[in-house]
C-alpha cells in the first residue's frame, strides 16, 4: 500500500489515505508520521491493536476508518 493523502484536523486528528482507498486515523499521540507515497503496511498487534509500518520500520498505531 502506498499513503496518497494525509489529513490534519482542526483537531488535530491525523487521516492517511492510501492507494486502495482504505483510510486510517492515528490513534497515538507520538509526534511521528507518514509521508505521501510512503510504501505502507498493517501489523496486527496484542489485543486487536493495529500499527502501520512503513519502509524505513517506522510504526504508528492505527484505527482503521474505512475498508
């Protein structure tokens, strides 16, 4: 998957919109992210917790928004 659009709210909420039209809120309040065309993928993590890992092994926990 690659990250085509990211989105910061007013509230600073973060959205990244991938390529497959899934959509991902970031739900951590690391100040680390995603970059447009960022090569992305999902990990499945303890207790139903989802992490986007991205080329250079970076993660960030997810929510995912839409499918």
């Amino acid at each position: 998957m690659k990250v085509v659009k990211v989105v910061t709210t007013k509230r600073k909420k973060v959205y990244y919109y991938t390529d497959t039209g899934r959509v991902f809120r970031k739900n951590t309040d690391r100040t680390v992210t995603f970059r447009i065309n960022d090569q992305v993928k999902i990990e499945q993590g303890f207790l139903d917790a989802q992490f986007l890992i991205n080329q250079d092994g970076t993660k960030i926990k997810i929510k995912e928004i839409k499918r």
